[in-house]
C-alpha cells in the first residue's frame, strides 16, 4: 500500500515485547524457585498476573511470602511497565548534527 513502519516504532515494539517475555520468563523461574508447583501452573500464573487478567489455577494462596510477591510485582509492571517504557521510548529524540533548509513554499 505503499506505507511503511519507522525504525522508531519498530525498535519501541520490539523492547516492549523483549522486555514482557523477559519478565514472564524470570518470573516463572523465580516461583519454580520457591515453590514445588509444576512449570505449567506456575507459567500460568505468571501470565496471568503480568497481564493483569485475573485468573489463577488456585495455587496462589498457598504460594509463599516471595512467590506471592513475585506476581504482585508482575502485575504493576504489566499493568504500567509496558505503558511506561513505550512512552519514554517514544519521547527520546535524537539530535541531528545537521540541519535542513528551510524554504517558502511558493503557492501559486
């Protein structure tokens, strides 16, 4: 269609989603850590807390001090990490060591 994607936007979706599979992933790792769940339930209650979706598999009651706070954490980062890094991500601007000319436009 003729359009086509900044290198901006570009570089600013692949940090969001790095970093989001980065957190599930140290987040699933920290509770097989401190706990004996299975890695299924305990992936799914990681993804479910970084995406603030509100499931469980019923575990989280019975997962320790740590475990609990690990998907605590989880799910403020999802809920305001994504938004945060994509906004400063946005606002950073280069400086160019250059400047174009400027001109009138001649309307006529």
């Amino acid at each position: 269609m003729g359009r086509r994607i900044s290198s901006a936007a570009l570089r600013q979706a692949l940090a969001v989603a790095l970093l989001g599979v980065g957190l599930v992933m140290s987040g699933t790792l920290a509770l097989l850590v401190v706990t004996s769940v299975s890695a299924e339930a305990a992936l799914f209650e990681v993804v479910s807390a970084f995406g603030t979706v509100g499931l469980s598999t019923g575990i989280t009651g019975s997962l320790p001090a740590v475990g609990q706070l690990t998907l605590i954490a989880l799910m403020f980062v999802g809920r305001v990490g994504p938004i945060t890094l994509a906004s400063a991500l946005a606002l950073r601007r280069r400086d160019r060591r250059y400047s174009l000319p400027e001109e009138r436009p001649v309307i006529g």
